[in-house]
C-alpha cells in the first residue's frame, strides 16, 4: 500500500471513538523520504484542536533539544511524527490519559514498513520506549534516558518534554549536558543530504473536524 493510501486510512479511523471524548482526530505526520521519526505519547487539546502535532509548548521545549526551526520539523519529507496514539485520548486525575491501546497496536506496523529511510527514532516518553524498547529498557524512565547511546544508532529515548516534568529536567543536569549534544548531533546525521520538499503529508484543517 501506497502511504498517501495508508494515512487517509487512518485519518477515516474511528476504531475507539466510544472513548474519545472530543471525537477521532488522528493527528500524524510522515512522507515516504522521511529520515527522522518521531514517536511521542498522544495529541492534547491543543494539538487536537489545530490538527498540527506537537503544536503546544511541549512541541516547542523539543524542538528546542532538537535546536531545530518549525519549517524543518513540519517538512514531512524530513520528519515524521508517529505518536503512540493518534487522537487525544481524554484528561484523568493526573492528566492527559495513556495513549489508547488500540491505535499503535493497529497502525504502527501498516506504516512503520513505508517509513523506509529512517535513520533515527526518537521515543519520547515512556510509552513510545515501552513500545519499541521493551524489555531492553533500564529500570526506569530515567536510567534508559541516562543510557541512550545504547539504544543507538536506530533509537534514541527522551524524556516527555511537558512542562508537568520541569523537575525531572531540574533534577537531571545531565540530561542537558550530555544527551541533548548527543540528540543534535545524530539529527544532524540523520537529515544529513536529506532533500528540502514541501510537506505531502499534513493533518486535516481544524475547521473541518469541530469539536465535540
Ligand atoms: S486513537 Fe487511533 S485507533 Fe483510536 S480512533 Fe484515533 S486513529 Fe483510530
């Protein structure tokens, strides 16, 4: 299957609408050429409400780490962004929810194979790790971050760049020091000679998707 095919698949799925309380709006974003992939958590509100991933000050603290402009990042022939869960899940007592079990399990391993010149992944928080680590991480969130070159040269996990984990990024300097350099310098390798296009792939105006 084509991606173009694969993506209007999954911008039509309503697989666990019952449990979506503003309604299926998968928000991803990849291109056939793409050299980095970025798997983070779910959308929140913000994210679902425009259409656009990572489009909240989370988006804004990683392409900080990753020193990286807005038009690289939103070039879906460079970047892909493949969350664990493709719509906004809902908020609970600590938060924005999981990501919804259903959605990776059914369409990471449809576009994953037409993702074929990914040179990084970048897990962003513990449920991308969880997905595609296993039982190769550390203890915890924290020790598998701290041995990041590990995982190399294929994945690369990050902590989640929310503002709710200030502290954890206060309480680990190290983070900064030696894992953000690290992070630059294997984007830098994997967009290396990638060609400048212009976005095939991008998420569907938020007009035409109104809110619950
Ligand atoms: S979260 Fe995933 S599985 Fe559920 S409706 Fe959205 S795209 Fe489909």
């Amino acid at each position: 299957m084509k991606l173009e095919t694969l993506l209007k698949r999954i911008r039509a799925c309503r697989i666990c609408e019952a449990h979506l309380p503003l309604g299926p709006n998968p928000v991803l974003q990849a291109g056939e050429h793409a050299r980095l992939l970025i798997v983070g958590q779910a959308p929140g509100v913000k994210v679902h409400d425009t259409g656009i991933p990572w489009n909240d000050v989370s988006g804004d603290r990683l392409r900080a780490w990753l020193a990286m402009d807005r038009e690289t990042f939103y070039d879906a022939q460079r970047v892909a962004i493949v969350p664990m869960g493709f719509c906004y899940p809902g908020r609970g007592r600590g938060g924005d929810l999981p990501p919804r079990p259903e959605c990776a399990p059914t369409w990471h391993p449809q576009i994953m194979p037409l993702l074929k010149e990914v040179r990084l992944v970048l897990l962003v928080g513990q449920y991308a790790q969880a997905g595609y680590l296993g039982k190769l991480r550390r203890e915890n969130l924290t020790e598998t971050v701290r041995n990041a070159r590990d995982y190399l040269p294929r994945y690369l996990p990050l902590p989640h760049p929310s503002p709710r984990n200030q502290m954890w990024l206060r309480r680990h300097p190290w983070f900064e020091q030696a894992i953000l350099p690290l992070l630059r310098e294997r984007v830098a390798v994997a967009l290396a000679d990638a060609p400048v296009s212009p976005a095939i792939v991008s998420p569907a105006p938020a007009r035409d998707r109104p809110r619950r």
